[in-house]
C-alpha cells in the first residue's frame, strides 16, 4: 500500500473514531455504507486501495449533528458541505491539506442523508425522474466548479453543450437547490418503507427495504467497531451484486493522493 494511502487512510480512522463516539454520546443514528460497508465486510476494515470514508444517517439525525456539530466538534474537525456533491456533508480535519489529481482539498469522510421514498411503481418512478431532472439542473448551474471526471456520452454531451452556450447563467442555482431538496426530503425516513441515500451515485441501487438498514450492528473495522445496517449482506448485494469477489487488479483503482501540508502541532 503506498504511504501516502496508508496515512490518510490512518486520519480518516482517527476522525472516524471522534464521529462515532460523538454519535454515541448525543443518541445518533449512523450506519456504515458504500464502500466502507464493503471494506468492513470483505477485509475488516478499510478496501486496501481506497481513500475514501462512506457514512450515512437518516434525514433527522443527519440534521441534528449539522446543527449541534459546532458546539461539539474538536478544533481540528469542521463540518462542510460538499460543493461540488449535492446531498453530502464533509467531516474535514482543518490541519492536513491532500492533492487528489488536480484538486486540493483537506482530508475528509463523507456523510450522507437517507431519506425515504415512496411506494407504488408509479409514484417511485415519477419522483424519481424529478429528483435526476433537478439534480441535472443543479449541476449545470454550477458548471464551473464541477469535478473533471469521465462521464456517459449523453451526459457529456450535454454538460460540453452547457458550457459553450453559456446556459448555466440562466439558471438560477440557489432556487433550484431548494427545490431538490424539498423533493428529496419529501418522503420521511421515519414513515416510509423504501428508504436511501437519494442521490448516491448508484442510484436506484441505493434504495431499499428499511428493513434492511433496522437497528444499527457493530462490526470490526481495522482496530474498532463501526456500525452496520442490520441485514448488511443484503444491502451490499444490491449495490455490488457478488461483493466478496475481489476486482480483477486493473480495477483496484486508487486516487493519485499527495500531502500537501500538515500541521497538527496544536494536538
């Protein structure tokens, strides 16, 4: 495992460690999801060529902790959204500064709302083609600080289109990101029966019985514990299908990471 990974990997477990028992103090709900899921079922911890932290809570203690998060994080942590991921909140560790591909941020794990969903094939189908339509538009509005990153032929279509007629000047992005979020919200995690992360990037996969999430389970991760839908296997299989089958090698793709700055003098 190259250094770098390994210690970034390392930080993000050590921020892990500070959400969770803050978690644990204040009666939050968080469950371990994506490829952390994965990384904690498949290898008891983190995918070996990952960078990444996936977390989610439902929609009401997703809430809770941005409205109480500066009154009881640490110095060194702050909360931020992610402006270039809609629906993800950032939990950022302030003193170390990463360089992935072209873009610097400082390392982070990310945390997701889940919200519910409606029953009936008509209902989930319209809603959710209004919740893609207005992500798009969100998305466009803010063309300018969008990732560089590989993309559907359509899609790609679309987003080139976007930028050399100027489109994106004539949405108006504050309107259009509380209009999804008004959609996405609509259904309660609470009271519904199809519950996820709502605009996860994979989707419709993402969506499924509550049942599945029910009581949060601790399971080993690296040298702790970290909690896990109730019925983890069947959440991972409807992401991933096969999920203990390894990648082939040219697969394990991991983020090109540089450190750029450290400076933790003040723990």
């Amino acid at each position: 495992m190259p250094d770098n990974l390994k210690k970034i990997q390392s930080i993000e477990l050590d921020m892990f460690k500070v959400f969770h028992d803050l978690c644990i103090k204040h009666s939050l709900v968080y469950y371990a999801v994506g490829g952390t899921l994965l990384g904690a079922v498949r290898h008891g911890g983190f995918i070996p060529w990952d960078d990444d932290m996936d977390l989610a809570m439902p929609r009401e203690d997703y809430e809770k902790f941005v409205q109480i998060s500066k009154d009881i994080l640490p110095k060194h942590l702050s909360l931020f959204p992610n402006p270039m991921n809609l629906n993800i909140l950032q939990l950022v560790d302030n003193r170390i500064r990463i360089k992935i591909g072209k873009i610097e941020s400082n390392v982070f794990i990310d945390i997701f709302p889940l919200d519910g969903y409606p029953n009936g094939r008509i209902l989930s189908y319209f809603h959710d083609k209004k919740i893609l339509f207005l992500r798009m538009l969100c998305k466009l509005s803010m063309i300018d600080i969008l990732e560089e990153r590989d993309r559907g032929a359509v899609e790609n279509l679309i987003y080139k289109l976007t930028k050399l007629t100027g489109f994106s000047a004539l949405l108006d992005e504050n309107k259009l990101l509380q209009k999804l979020h008004s959609t996405v919200i609509k259904y309660p995690f609470n009271s519904s029966d199809k519950v996820g992360n709502v605009l996860g990037r994979y989707r419709s996969k993402e969506i499924v019985d509550k049942l599945i999430f029910g009581k949060p389970t601790l399971i080993p991760f690296e040298d702790c514990y970290i909690f896990s839908p109730e019925r983890k296997e069947s959440y991972l299989n409807c992401i991933y299908g096969d999920f203990m089958t390894l990648p082939p090698v040219d697969k394990r793709v991991s983020h090109n990471i540089a450190i750029i700055s450290e400076n933790i003098s003040d723990e």
